[in-house]
C-alpha cells in the first residue's frame, strides 16, 4: 500500500513542481522569436532573389586577390596588362587574356562569359572592371556584379560586414549589425530596426549580443542570454529615485512659493500698520515745524535727525506699497522720479561730514530714488565704519549707465566680493549691508563691483536722462 501511494503521488509531485518552476530559458527565446515574426520589418529580402546568385558574389573574401589560386607573377602580369594595355602575356589562361584583351580592345563580351567567370583574380566581379569600360551595360551586367559592389540591392545586405556577410553566405539565420537584427523566416531575410526587436527582447528577459565565451543558446553568429536580474533591479531602481526625485522638487518648489506667500503677507501687514504711525510721526513733526523757533536749542538741533527719519519711513512704506501693489509693472521695486544729480547729491552729502564727491556733469535722470539712496548710503557708512579718511563718491552718467563709485583709502583683507560677504572675514559686519545692496541693485537691473588698493565700491545703474 505505501509503495502504491508513492507511485501514485510521484506525477502529482512532479506536476506541482513543474507549474511552480519557472520558465525555461529555451521558452523565452521560441516566444522572442514568434513574436519577431509578427512585428513589421524594415526590410524583407526573398530568399530565392540570393540563391540565384553565384555563392562566389556573396562571399567578402571574392573581394581580394585570389592568391590561393594564383600565383603573384601572374597576377602582376594580369593587373599591369589591364593597366597598360601592353606587355607579355605569358601565364595568363585563356579567360584572363580575352577578358583583359575586351577591355583594353573595347570588345564586347556576352552575358553568359560573366556567368561563367565571376570573379577577377584581381578581386572583385570581372562584370565590376568590365562596365568601368563599358557603363552602357550597367542593366545587363547587374546580376554579376557582387553584392558590395551594389551596396542598395537586396535592402542593403551588401552593408553587412565581413563577418556577417560570411554568416549570410554558409547558410546562418541571424545577424546583427549596427544595432539592427536580421533574421531569415519563411524565405525571407528580414531587418528589424533597434526600437523594434530590443523591447520584444527584454520582454521576454533576454539580451543577443555578438557571440562570446558566455553562451546560453547560440542563435548561429549571436549569443542568446538571460537578462541579468540586477538590470531589471537597478532600472526599478532609477525609476524610484526619478520619481521620488521628482516629487522632492515639486515639494521644495512648493514650499518655497509657501514662504514667499508667508513673506509677502508679513511685508503687507507691517507696511499697513506702519501707515498710521508714520502719519502720527509726520504730524508731531509738523507740529515741531511750526513751533520751531519756540523750541529749546538742543531741541532745535535734534528736530532735523527727526524729519530726516521720519521722512525716510515714509518714503520706504510707499516703495514696500509699490512693490507690493498688484498694478505695478511685475518686479518693480519704484516708480522713477525726476531728479537733478547735484540736488539729489549735495542733500546726500551734508549727512555725511567729510565726504568728498565729484559729480562729472550734472543731469537730469529718471531715478528709483529711494532704492538709489538707500544703496549708496549703505556703501558710504560701510566706507566711513570699515575704512579710512578721506571718503570719496565720484559720479558719471554714460550712455544710459549711471556709475557711483564710494572709495576710501583703507585697506580690506579682501580680494572679492564673495571674500567680503563671508561670516569669516575681518570685514564680517559689512555682510549684512552688501547683501542688501547686491539684493536691490540686480533687481534694478544694475551691478555692484568691488576693487581694492584703494578700497572702491561701484554702482552701475541703468537710468534715462529727461529733458
């Protein structure tokens, strides 16, 4: 009884196993090849078009001199002859000399001689060096002719290279070149162009490859073999990291247009609260205006400070309210005012005790004056904080380009801007400021440059001069 339940149990076990086992790899490679047969070719060939012709035209090796079958005297006689068209003779058959006699003579040769010698001991198709004197034959002759010597015939075969084009002659059915597969089915060489076999391929989990020591089953000049699971791994792979990747940058772009938001709520709110005290400020101000000459003395020394301060507030809650306002020009930090240099620039000067300016010519222009002033204050009290004595502002306009240049005659310990904005440079507190500055000015469209020995500081700023 046990024996008989072995018995009986042992096809089951085997079927079980079979269903669980994976597929075989000869599998893979029959269901690769249906559905080859039923993908659209390139390029089909009738086999029966190859086979009427000499086996001699398909072989590369017809191509170069035959001195397996002839000795080299006599193939430097036969090529010097056809050259010349004088000399000996003597060693040459009887079809070398009348071959080479109808082309130096000009003969005409028929059809079937062609068919009967096909191939020059010189290389090549004799039909080849026969039109090269007779081109008027080319439709005739064509059927001799060897299959490199008409490189577009038969959709390209004679491309193929040596190697393959050898495979193709002793009978193999399947070839790979410059990435396209041709295969021979049903009597006919077909090409499947790279975007059409490589999928089908991998589909079926499998690679061809020239032939190699590594060689599952051999497909005549190809090897065919299992796709290396750690491909299929390190593509899921990629594709993961891509798409995570992806969502990572959507999620930081995200964010920060969250912060911008977050950003610009703050600059609205602070700007509208800072309306009503500024309004509050002005009006104490005005009351001091109109009761100055009652004031005290130190009183009437520090009135001035005040309405300077608080005329700058104001002048930075309306360009925070431009900037902010939905019917400004996108990105514009201030409408431009009309301003004279040297007015805007002797104000400047009697803040700054001391300071030096030159002014080349004085002009007209369209300003963002409070972004203007706000940079060049910052680079003066930069020169006068970190520098030295004398302090120098020299100003020119040129061909739309306002320059501001702040030179002091100390010495940084820095080459570069980059150098000066860094936490660990001597010069470290004038970071803060020159990041403002460099911030404001590319929004301007402008340009900030730094030069030592002597320490200067450049404003260039596009600008247009009013009549």
């Amino acid at each position: 009884m046990g024996r008989l339940c072995v018995r009986l149990l042992a096809p089951i076990t085997g079927l079980l196993l079979g269903a669980c086992s994976p597929v075989p790899f000869s599998q893979s490679v029959a269901d690769f090849t249906a559905s080859l047969n039923q993908a659209p070719a390139a390029t089909q060939v009738p086999l029966a078009a190859l086979q009427q012709l000499d086996p001699q035209l398909l072989r590369p090796g017809s191509l170069y001199p035959q001195f397996s079958e002839t000795p080299l005297p006599i193939l430097s006689t036969l090529y010097h002859y056809q050259q010349q068209c004088a000399g000996p003779t003597a060693g040459l058959t009887d079809a070398m000399r009348q071959f080479a006699q109808a082309l130096c003579q000009h003969t005409e040769l028929p059809s079937n001689w062609f068919q009967s010698h096909p191939i020059s001991p010189l290389g090549g198709s004799t039909a080849w060096y026969y039109l090269q004197r007779h081109p008027q034959d080319s439709a005739a002759l064509e059927p001799f002719l060897h299959l490199r010597e008409r490189p577009r015939a038969f959709g390209g075969i004679g491309q193929l290279s040596d190697d393959n084009l050898e495979a193709l002659a002793t009978g193999q059915r399947w070839l790979l070149q410059n990435g396209s597969l041709w295969h021979q089915h049903q009597r006919q060489w077909r090409r499947y162009a790279p975007e059409v076999w490589q999928p089908l391929a991998r589909q079926a989990g499998m690679t061809l490859q020239a032939a190699s020591q590594q060689c599952k089953i051999s497909l005549g000049t190809l090897c065919a073999n299992p796709e290396e699971p750690y491909a299929i791994g390190w593509r899921s792979l990629l594709g993961v990291t891509g798409i995570i990747a992806l969502l990572s940058l959507l999620w930081l772009v995200w964010q920060r247009r969250k912060m911008q938001q977050r950003q610009r709520f703050i600059v609205q709110m602070l700007t509208h609260e800072l309306r009503t005290p500024i309004a509050q400020l002005g009006n104490v101000v005005e009351h001091f205006r109109r009761d100055f000459d009652n004031l005290p003395p130190q009183a009437q020394e520090g009135f001035g400070a005040l309405a300077d301060s608080v005329q700058r507030m104001r002048q930075m809650a309306q360009a925070s309210q431009h900037y902010l306002s939905a019917e400004g020009p996108r990105g514009r930090l201030e409408t431009p005012s009309i301003v004279w240099l040297s007015d805007w620039l002797t104000h400047l000067a009697e803040a700054y005790p001391g300071l030096m300016f030159c002014l080349e010519s004085d002009k007209q222009l369209a300003l963002p004056l409070y972004w203007t002033h706000l940079c060049l204050t910052n680079l003066i009290e930069n020169a006068y904080r970190h520098g030295r004595a004398p302090v120098r502002l020299t100003v020119g306009w040129h061909l739309g380009m306002l320059r501001l240049l702040v030179t002091d005659s100390g010495m940084l310990n820095a080459n570069t801007l980059p150098q000066l904005l860094s936490q660990h440079s001597p010069q470290a507190g004038m970071g803060l400021g020159l990041s403002i500055v460099m911030r404001v000015i590319k929004r301007l469209n402008g340009r900030l440059t730094f030069t030592p020995a002597p320490t200067t500081f450049t404003l260039e700023l596009p600008c247009d001069e009013t009549d």
